[in-house]
C-alpha cells in the first residue's frame, strides 16, 4: 500500500496488520502470526522487539532456517540501537537454536560472540546467568557434573534475582539432569519437576516451555521413570494439541508418545506414531532426532516380526548419526545369527562408558551371551546391571535387575532360585504396567517351574506368555515360545532342560567336569550343577549311571 507525497511515494503498513499478528502471537496462533507480521515486515521493516516475535513464531513453524535468519536480524537492529544486553540476548538463542539441530560449528560461534558482547557489559544483568548455561553443558559434557551443577545453581541464583522465569526454569532444569548424571537421582527430579511448575502454570515463554518439557521427559526415560515420563508426555500432549499450528517439538513429543505406547502395548499405534516423527524430523533435517525416531520404528518391527523393515529402519537410525544397539544386535539373535550378535553387543558393550546408557544395553548382552553359552559373561553383565540400579532408584531398573537374574540362574541350572527373581520381576512389571516384560517373565517363570517337575504351572505360565505375545503381535517371541509349549526331545528325557541333555551327553562321551565346562563355555560349576538336578531328576547316583542311561535311552 502507498501513499502519495507530492513528487515520491513511501510505503505506509496497513494499520492493523502489525497488531493482528502481536495478538495472534499472543494466543499461541503461530500462523497467522507468522502471516501477518510477515506481511507488516514486507512493508516496512519491524523493529526488533517484533523481530523476536517473528523469529518465534517461525520456529514454533517447524522453520528453523528462517527462525535464525530474523533472529540475526534483530540482534544487529539491537546493535544499531546501542541496545547490547538484548543483542546477546539474541545472540544466546541463535546459538542455542543451532545447537538444539546438531549444528555445533556456528552454535559456538553464536555464543561466543554473546559472551564477547557481554564482557563490555560491566553491570549486574540477567544476561550473565544465560551464558552461564553453555558453561554448564559443555562441563556435563565434558563430565565435570559438580562444575556443571555449580554452574548451573549460578544461572538459576540469577535468574531468581532478576525474576526470569525463563532462565530460572531452564537452569533448574540442568540442574536437575546434571544432578540425575552424577547418581542422584532423586535430588534431580525434585529440581525437574520444580521446572515443571512453572511450564505448566503457563509461566514460559513457548520456546523455553518446549525445551523443558522435552527435556524432562528425555531424564526421565533415560533414568527410566516410566510413571513420571507417561505423565508428563501426557501433559505435554494436551499443550502441543492445544496449538494446532505448532510444528516444533511435535516430532520429539511423537517420539516419547512412541516409546510410552510401545511400554503399554499398543505397538501399532507406536509404529505409526514414530514413523511421523521420522518423516517430521528428516523434513527439518534434525539429524540426531530423525535417528532416534528410526530408531524406535526398528524397534517396534523388529518385535512384530517385519525384519526386513526393521533391518532398512536400523540402517537409517545409524545413517542420521544414532547408534542401532542394542536392536540390531537382537534383530541378528532372532535371525538365528547368533555369533554376529554377540560380536556387535560386546564390541557396542566395551565402547560404552555412561551407567545409564550401559543399563540399557546390559540386559540384552545378558540375553545374547546365555543364547551363545557364555554364561560366565551374561553373569558379570548382570551383576554389573545390579550395581548401576542400586545407584538409581527405579523399579524399572529393579525389574530388569530381576528379570536378568533369573534368565541367568535357570541358565546355570538353579531353578529354584530363578524362580524366585522371575517372580518378583513379573510383579515388578505387572505394577508398571509393560505388558511384553510382563509376558517375557510368565515365559521363563514356566520354564524354572518345568525344570522344577511343575509341569502344570509351567503349562498355565507358558500359556499366559503366549496369549499376551498374541496380542501384541510379537510373532518371534510367540513362534519360539510354542517350541518350549510342545519341546522337540527325546521321550526318555524326563524333564531335563536342553542344555542338562547336552550335559548328559558330554559325560557319555567320558568327558570331565572341565571338559564340559570348555566345551558349553560355562563354568564348572554350572556344570556341576547341571549333573546334580541330572541325577535327582533321573535318580541315579553317579556319572557311571548317568552313562549308561544315556546309552540305554538313545540319547547319545
């Protein structure tokens, strides 16, 4: 629109084009906000506090690119304006943006130039406790967590004094995670959901209320506080649903809701779920994130039986920069290929350093090297997973505990007291409400009772396992639970377990307890073990005995 003046024209905004979209941004209603302030912009240029407004609005969008790009122009209209402390301002968020995408190189130099501004600066400000935040990441990072903290308990002392919300979340959300790293675990979540409060008492600017929300529930699911983080990924749900525009942190909140349903069971649901999120993070090219989100497809296919589909989704999780372990290696165990999965989770498994990054790999390396017959490396897995649980206070870890220490008792041959841990990780699971784990714990509950002579609650067991496998739609753990419903064996083995038999037959051959012991590749103790549920469950009372069984009955 113009405006006649004599000889020249000037370009006149529409009155209400500029107030439309600061109202609009005031209502979360980032489109049309985006739209109009574009179109005021296009006319003539908005001043920086507007700027602001339309950068936010673009990243709230999903378009991260032009988010910076009107970011960096507001940060030189503060320079032009002598206004330095919003400058840094400006330039803190630039970086911070880069950083959240995985774009290292130009975050730091964004930060850089904030802290440089900001040393020309010689009063107190707020500004000084949002550089203090790069300071605490790059010591977490660097696993410095009692820096990190301090850091961190700097930022938020400030922001308190100045009463910014949004600082004083941000910092008490790293300091809470910083707190969960370093082992204390509840301190750390008491400071998560304090910064909680104040996202859901609508206390945040939307960047800043996405950051925290995220970012609470990625702690929680990696301490694996399965309650808190279906909570939380709950309410973070009613907020995204209640911004239909609202593109950005949608694709994590896809992902978390993912791996939430795939917990409770509804595994459909989550392929699809995590599949969006897939296509969401590759449009905004979120490397880290689009990893992650192919990551838990693999998964999810992985444990419907899709191999196929699962192996292509593995490969573009580790394409986007995300480690496929432990799932490859299990996709390779369910293959059949035993030996390729147990040189990928020990090779993934030295690497690893992190506690809470081993707990989760652990209970599949447990699971693997009993399958390959290394059960003396399966029990220093499990023991180490005892140890990293006691340091975190989570019945989830407790039920992995459990669960890992039966599969490893049962496969050394003390049933009893298999039994006793499966036990208490089925009840564990069963509160927490996993139906899978739940299912997983029935299936080698009916196995020690087998192994026990209960072969009618091993029945009822077996049977339960099988019946929920159905449901989910877990073929391979269904098709190898109906070969231990109807075991393939020979009729005169009278209850003993497949690797009892092969104990069996290696005393036949006239083999010792340490040739045995090298040959399975367990201890001789196991070994020992194995011969005495052998010998009470055939009643005999010696290896001369137990020889001639085996020959008498063909099982040589």
């Amino acid at each position: 629109m113009v405006e006649n003046e004599g000889r020249g024209t000037r370009p006149v905004r529409k009155p209400d084009e500029l107030a439309r979209g600061r109202e609009a941004f005031a209502a979360n209603e980032w489109a049309t906000a985006h739209s109009s302030l574009t179109s005021a912009d296009l006319v003539v240029p908005v001043g920086a506090d507007d700027l602001e407004l339309l950068a936010t609005s673009a990243f709230m969008l999903g378009r991260d690119d032009d988010a910076i790009v009107v970011l960096e122009r507001a940060h030189q209209a503060y320079l032009d304006a002598g206004d330095l402390l919003r400058a840094v301002r400006c330039a803190f968020w630039i970086g911070m943006n880069l950083a959240m995408r995985g774009d290292m190189g130009p975050a730091s130099g964004w930060l850089g130039r904030a802290q440089r501004l900001l040393e020309r600066e010689q009063s107190d400000c707020v500004e000084r406790g949002y550089m203090l935040l790069p300071v605490a990441f790059q010591h977490e990072v660097a696993g410095s967590f009692d820096a990190a903290a301090q850091a961190a308990r700097d930022a938020a002392a400030i922001g308190e004094r100045f009463g910014d919300a949004d600082l004083l979340a941000l910092a008490t959300h790293e300091h809470g995670n910083v707190l969960i790293k370093n082992g204390r675990v509840r301190d750390g979540m008491a400071l998560l959901d304090e910064a909680m409060v104040a996202v859901t008492t609508g206390e945040l600017s939307p960047i800043v209320t996405g950051i925290v929300y995220c970012g609470v529930i990625l702690a929680c699911q990696e301490v694996f506080e399965v309650r808190r983080a279906q909570e939380w990924t709950s309410a973070l749900t009613r907020w995204v649903e209640g911004q239909p525009e609202l593109v950005a942190f949608t694709g994590r909140c896809l992902i978390h809701r993912a791996e939430i349903m795939q917990l409770r069971g509804a595994w459909r649901d989550a392929l699809e779920e995590a599949q969006h999120a897939g296509r969401r993070f590759v449009e905004t090219t979120n490397r880290g994130a689009a990893g992650l989100a192919f990551y838990r497809q693999a998964e999810l296919q992985r444990l419907q039986g899709e191999f196929a589909a699962a192996e292509e989704a593995y490969k573009e999780a580790s394409r986007f920069g995300w480690e496929p372990q432990p799932g490859l290696s299990q996709l390779r165990l369910a293959q059949g290929r035993s030996e390729a999965a147990a040189a990928a989770i020990s090779r993934v498994e030295s690497e690893l350093a992190e506690p809470l990054k081993r707990a989760a790999l652990l209970p599949a390396y447990v699971e693997i090297m009993l399958v390959v017959g290394n059960t003396e490396e399966a029990r220093r897995g499990c023991r180490e997973l005892e140890e990293i649980a006691s340091m975190y206070e989570s019945a989830m870890l407790d039920a992995m505990v459990e669960y890992e220490r039966g599969a490893v008792a049962l496969a050394e041959g003390d049933a009893r007291c298999a039994l006793i841990a499966l036990r208490r990780s089925w009840q564990l699971w069963h509160e927490l409400e996993v139906p899978y784990e739940v299912a997983r714990a029935c299936a080698l509950i009916g196995l020690a009772c087998r192994a026990l002579g209960d072969e009618e609650t091993a029945a009822s067991e077996l049977e339960a396992a099988r019946a929920t496998f159905v449901e989910l739609g877990a073929s391979p753990d269904l098709a190898h639970l109906d070969t231990l419903i109807s075991p393939v064996e020979p009729r005169a083995a009278r209850g003993l377990t497949a690797r009892e038999l092969e104990v069996l037959r290696l005393v036949a051959t006239g083999k010792s307890n340490r040739d045995i012991a090298s040959e399975l590749v367990i201890s001789e103790h196991t070994v020992a073990r194995h011969l005495q549920n052998i010998f009470a469950k055939l009643d005999l009372g010696s290896r001369t005995a137990a020889t001639a069984f085996a020959f008498e009955h063909d099982l040589v």
